[in-house]
C-alpha cells in the first residue's frame, strides 16, 4: 500500500488549499484514515481522521471548524480542505491509514500502518 499526499504550497493567512491523498497499491476502501501534521522543531500532531466509510469524523481541537476531512472511495483519495489558515497551520502534512478498528484512536500515530511522505504548507502573514 502506498499513500501520496499532494496539494501543498504557499498561501495568505486566511486563505485556503485542498489537500489529496491518494492511496495505491493493494486499494481497498476500507481503510481508516488520518492527517497528521510536523512543524519546525515540533513533535508529530493529530489533525483528523475519518473511518473507512466516512460516517464519522474526528478532528483536532486546534482546527475544528476551519478543516473538513472528507474521502472519495471510488477514487481511493481522501482530502482535507483548509480554509481561514493561520500561520500557525505551517507544516508537513502527512496522510495515514490502517485497516485496524481504531474506535476512539484516530489521533494516536502508533495505530496507522502507512504513512505518505508529507507535503509542505506554509502560510504567511
């Protein structure tokens, strides 16, 4: 299974970017997924993370409200919009998933199995 995050780049404070993850290899729908993101100097942090059939939602405290999580299984492709950005939204997002039942366990790094390799957001002030 490999996973390719795309969508990265610079944009203003308040402004918006989409990103998409693409799940190839050994596809199959049901696999839970998660955003995590790594700033400068910062340890690894829980974004969102939705389950396989995109019925429920998780999302950090630090984002609810400005970042909708969604997934497309027929184009094996999750997304995450990002609207009203902070300078503070500055960093390697990473895309994860895992065929594991995680219940209440989306934000924990430790339950995915694959991991994509990041894309970069920056957002100025």
């Amino acid at each position: 299974v490999q996973l390719q995050a795309s969508g990265g780049g610079l944009v203003q404070a308040e402004g918006s970017l989409r990103l998409s993850c693409t799940t190839s290899g050994r596809t199959s729908s049901a696999y839970n997924m998660g955003w995590f993101r790594q700033a400068p100097g910062k340890e690894r942090e829980f974004v969102a993370g939705i389950s396989w059939s995109g019925g429920r939602f998780y999302y950090a405290d630090s984002v609810k409200g400005r970042l909708t999580i969604s997934r497309d299984n027929a184009k094996n492709t999750v997304y995450l919009q990002m609207n009203s950005l902070k300078p503070e939204d500055t960093a390697v997002y990473y895309c994860a998933s895992t065929r594991r039942m995680l219940y209440n366990g989306y934000s924990m790094a430790q339950n995915y199995d694959y991991w994509g390799q990041g894309t970069l957001v920056t957002v100025s002030s």
